[in-house]
C-alpha cells in the first residue's frame, strides 16, 4: 500500500513539474518571439518608414515597439522565476499576449495607416484596453509579490 502511495505521490510532482516547465517554456518562447518581431519592426521603422511617415507616426510605432520590447523582457523573466504560482503565470500570459497585439499591433496600424488602404483608425479604441490589459498584468503581479513570504 505505501509503494501504491509513494508511486501516485512521485507521478503526481513529476505531471505538475512537466506543467510548470511547460508554462515556463511558452513564455520564454513568446518572449523571444516578440523580441525577434520588436527588434525588426524597430529596425524597419527606422529605416524603412523614417521617409514614409510623418515624424509623429515615427514616434507611436516606436513606442508601440518599445512597449513590445518591454513586455518580451518581462515573459522572458517570468519564465525564468520561480516566484509567480503557475496560475498566476498562465493570467499574465494571457493578458500580455493579448495587451501587446492590442495595444502594439493597434499602434503599428495607426501610425502607418497612411500607407495602406485599411483604415486603421477604426480599431483606434483597442489601444487603451491593450494598455489597461497591460496594466493589470503588472497589478496582479504585484498582488502576487506581496503574498510572498518573507525568509527569516
């Protein structure tokens, strides 16, 4: 009976651990992935559409890249930290994903919207919810650092 129970126990942490490298992984993977994408939308910005656009369209597609950047960094770190439960995780990663393309994707539209025949300005409110979806990644992960136990 303990070896049925011994063996149930090592499955059980063994199927969790695969889990939590699993989440860990999508976000490592995610987080290069949209620095892969940052680092070249940033390179085309700045040479490609620096004569294409105004300098105030220049302007918001670089921030919509920094912005990309900024939260590739953060999957990068998150998938590499053991501080975050793994609930946690999976909020974040989804609220992230969906942030960025929200309010970097609506940003690239807008800023070169001149030069496709798509008007981009109609999707212009989904800036702001991927800004607030951003905002509550950073909110919960600060919930989740203040229910860490201190060491003594």
């Amino acid at each position: 009976m303990s070896n049925f129970v011994i063996t149930n126990v090592i499955n059980t942490v063994a199927k969790l651990n695969e889990i939590h490298n699993y989440m860990n992984k999508k976000l490592l993977i995610t987080g290069a992935v949209f620095g892969i994408i940052g680092i070249i939308l940033g390179a085309f910005a700045a040479h490609g559409l620096k004569e294409l656009i105004s300098e105030a369209s220049l302007q918001s597609f670089e921030t919509g890249v920094r912005y990309q950047m900024y939260h590739a960094f953060l999957l990068l770190i998150l998938g590499s930290v053991p501080v975050i439960p793994e609930k946690a995780k999976k909020t974040i990663y989804i609220l992230l994903v969906v942030g960025v393309l929200f309010f970097s994707g609506s940003i690239y539209g807008l800023a070169t919207n001149t030069l496709t025949s798509v008007d981009f300005t109609k999707i212009a409110l989904i800036t702001p919810l991927g800004g607030l979806l951003l905002i509550m990644v950073w909110v919960i992960m600060l919930i989740n650092f203040l229910k860490l136990k201190a060491d003594n």
